[in-house]
C-alpha cells in the first residue's frame, strides 16, 4: 500500500539529524499483496546487533516485533508506515536509552498510539497521523486532541509533524507547555483554524508553526 505525503514532510525527514554510512538499518516491506508478520520479522531480525534505525512498511507488526526491537539499545529510529499499525508496542521502547526519532502512520493510529511514543522521554523528531490512501484521499483518523496532550509531555521534543488528524484549536493550548518545540506542521487537520495557530504563535513565539491555510508561510 503506498503513502503520499506533502513536501514539506519530507522537509521535516531531511531536518532531522542523519544517519551515518555506517549506521546498521534494518527495513522490511510487504507489498500489496503480502504482508509481513510478526514471524518473518522475528526471523529475519535474529541475531542482529547494533541497529540503529528500523523502517517498516505493510508489516502487520504486533507487540511481538516491539518486543525485538525492543532488545536494539542502540535504536534511534522507527519509521513505521502500516495500515495496521495502532503505535501501541511503542510502549515497550520507552527504556531505549538512543530513541529520539519516530514516523508513525497508518489509518488504525491511535490515541493510545501517540500516548505510548510519548513515555520515551528522548524523542526530538516525532511525525504521526493517518495519512493517504494510494488515490490520494485521506483516511478516517483515530487521532484527537488526547494524542496533543500526550505529545505535549514529551520532555525532548522540538519537531512534530500530524498528518490527517482530528484535533482542534482546543487541543493546540496543550502544546503551549512543550518548552522544546521549535517547528510544527499541520496537515489535513480540518479542525485546526488560523485562530488556534495565532493563539498557539501568541504562547510560543519562538515555535514555528505550519498549516496548510497558510500560504504565506509555505516553503
């Protein structure tokens, strides 16, 4: 199942911090057709060592993958692009020491996903909401403004990135106490008005924050 995102979240990939050419990276990818299990990606993990960054794609992972990429203390990275993905397992990463960036999407993230990356404390890049379907139509998100309030606790975090969620302006005054963030990005999130970014602008001046009703501001 393939994933179209705006350009500007490609932007927000290339402002986080690279991965050295011999960083250890792990990827599998299913396919239309296919997807990858819980097995295959135990199997084909085994006995690897040192891996820094993980990248998922149609993998209906389940807690059992958590639990191995849980063992990678060196792991800094999980970029998970599933349509079955909720982001739940991420609540068995939150002791990796090196965690500090996550691209979440899918159409089953959840509230309870976002909550789970928001208990590893070191994330700094953070990226999350539904998506596109492959012909480009949004899918129905699960993410509300309770995925802001968690977001919000994160200690480290300075890049956030939501795609495709059903949040509010409401929900924008919890990340009035996210001391770190210095660059936001909104996308498709309908609920979201120029009148809750400028409150939020008001709040922290010093944040970038980004929407696609801003034209001005596109870069």
């Amino acid at each position: 199942m393939a994933y179209r995102f705006h350009p500007i979240i490609v932007l927000v990939l290339l402002l986080a911090r690279p991965l050295a050419a011999d960083d250890t990276q792990f990827e599998l990818e299913g396919d239309k057709k296919t997807d990858v299990t819980d097995g295959e990606f135990v199997t084909a993990a085994k006995g690897k060592m040192g891996v820094r960054a993980v990248r998922l794609s149609t993998c209906r992972v389940s807690d059992a993958a958590f639990e191995q990429l849980a063992r990678w203390s060196e792991l800094y990275g999980v970029y998970l692009r599933d349509p079955a993905a909720t982001g739940t397992g991420f609540k068995l990463l939150k002791d990796l020491p090196k965690l500090e960036q996550v691209d979440l999407f899918g159409p089953n993230v959840t509230d309870a996903g976002a909550e789970a990356v928001s208990k590893s404390v070191g994330v700094t890049h953070f990226q999350t909401g539904s998506g596109l379907r492959s012909n480009g139509k949004p899918y129905q998100s699960r993410l509300t403004d309770k995925s802001l309030n968690a977001i919000a606790t994160m200690p480290a975090l300075q890049f956030l990135t939501i795609d495709n969620a059903d949040i509010t302006d409401e929900g924008l005054k919890a990340l009035a106490g996210s001391k770190k963030l210095e660059w936001v990005l909104f996308l498709r999130c309908p609920s979201v008005t120029p009148k809750g970014i400028a409150a939020l602008k008001r709040v922290r001046p010093g944040c970038d924050v980004r929407c696609p009703f801003e034209p001005k501001n596109d870069r």
